[in-house]
C-alpha cells in the first residue's frame, strides 16, 4: 500500500512540476516573458537597423510641412520609452487591482499588439512627446543613443522583474492594462512608428544615398 503511494505521489509531482517551472514569480510565464522581451527587443533593433545608417540629408527629410522626419520619429520614440516605461513603474508601486479592474484587462495581450500599432487611425502626440519641444536631445547619434539606452533599460526590466505583472491595472490610451500589458503596448508603440518612418523613407522625394 505505501509503495503505491508512493508511486501515485511521485506521479502527481510530476505532472504539477511543469506548470510550476513554466512560472517567473511575476504574475506571468516564462513564454509570457520571453514574448514581451522579444518583441520589445526586435523593435529596438529594427527602428536602429533602418535609421542608423541614413546620411544627414536623409534623417531630415519630411515628407511634408505636417509630416515628421526620421530623426523626429525616433526622436519621439525616445521621449515616449520613458515616459510610458515610468507610467508603468508608477503602476506598478501603487495599489493592488480591484478584482472589477482585473476583468477589465484581462485576454488583452493580442488586442494590444493588434491595436497600438495599427496607423490606419492617427493621433496627435502629446505637447511633451514631440520632438520640437524638446531642446534637451538633438543630433542624429545623440537621439538613437537615448532610443536605444532608455529600451535597452525597459528590455532589462522585462527579463528580470519579479514584480507581478498581472496584480496591477490601470488606464491607457486604450483602456485598462495590467503591468504586462504595458510591456507589450510599449513595443506597439514603437511598431507603430517603425511603420511611419518606413512611410518616410518610402516617399518618391526621399534623398539618395551618397554614394
């Protein structure tokens, strides 16, 4: 009779031991969490990949007198990853969610990677998120180099924190997010103007490289 015990207890071990391993103690899976840092991260690499390169001519261009240039898009792309990665964090050190606000934002992981990055509906950005308020960063190197410093920051967040993710909810430009959630609308968000610069660089009028 022990031995059969045994063997059963040892049986149910194994069967919860996975879903044990497959959590981080932030509230999220690891497939969660490699999810976000990878979307996070292939972001980061594709706006640098498709604006490090351009000569000065190129960085500058605009489309139009309403239109931004590369460098302005990145620009923002700078000054938002902190601002949203600190609404975040603020989030995240307030209080728990009320069980109505947990509804509220939960089975919203593809809506956001499906909705933030989506340009067929267009937004004016915020007074101090555009580029030509703020004096503070200028020069093509200077702004990638924030871009990149200030993701590289949230990226290492995203693949460490043990805070749970999914304890905290609060408003977004699209409703209720949990901690996780603003992860992945942070990489939206920079989908979203890879896509715009890309429009940038797409136009007849866009300079030649140098050659």
């Amino acid at each position: 009779m022990r031995r059969r015990q045994s063997i059963l207890l040892a049986a149910a071990i194994l069967v919860v031991a996975p879903a044990v391993s497959a959590q981080t103690g932030a509230g999220i899976s690891e497939k969660e969490r490699a999810a976000a840092v990878e979307y996070l991260t292939t972001m980061r690499d594709q706006v640098v990949k498709e604006s490090s390169t351009l000569t000065e001519a190129q960085w500058n261009f605009k489309p139009g007198p309403d239109r931004w240039s590369v460098g302005e898009v990145v620009h923002h792309l700078a000054l938002a990853e902190n601002l949203l990665f600190d609404l975040q964090q603020k989030q995240m050190s307030g209080a728990a969610a009320t069980p109505e606000q947990l509804a509220s934002a939960k089975g919203k992981d593809d809506m956001v990677r499906k909705v933030v990055p989506d340009r067929t509906k267009k937004f004016q950005a915020p007074e101090p998120l555009q580029p030509a308020n703020d004096a503070k960063l200028s020069g093509q190197k200077a702004i990638l180099a924030a871009f990149q410093e200030r993701r590289t920051k949230t990226i290492d967040y995203a693949s460490k924190t043990k805070d749970d993710l999914r304890a905290k909810v609060g408003d977004s430009p699209i409703g209720a997010l949990d901690g996780y959630q603003w992860l992945l609308f942070l990489g939206g968000h920079s989908e979203r103007h890879l896509a715009q610069l890309r429009e940038v660089k797409a136009d007849p009028k866009f300079p030649k490289a140098s050659h």
